[in-house]
C-alpha cells in the first residue's frame, strides 16, 4: 500500500503534491485533537443559561 502512494505521489504535479500534503497533515492534526480530547467539536456555547 505505502509503494502504491509512492507512485501515486510522485505522478502528481507540485501544487496538486501540496495540497495533498497540506490536506493530510490536517486530517491528522483534527485526529489527534479528536483523539486527545482537547477538541470537541459538539460541545458549542449558545450564551443560554439553563433554567432549574
């Protein structure tokens, strides 16, 4: 698998190489937010304050 997107990889142009690039290492920095906890992206703030 890796040989085979190696090959892929290096029939790209540049900015198509780059792109590729920026878009994986964002896919991972969401991932290892996901992973850790640090990001939740269902947790939003409306401003509400819950009535008891």
């Amino acid at each position: 698998m890796i040989n085979r997107l190696k090959t892929e990889f290096a029939g790209l142009s540049k900015n198509k190489r780059i792109a590729y690039g920026v878009g994986l290492a964002a896919a991972i920095i969401i991932a290892a937010l996901l992973l850790s906890g640090v990001w939740d992206p269902g947790a939003v703030e409306t401003g509400v304050v819950p009535v008891k």
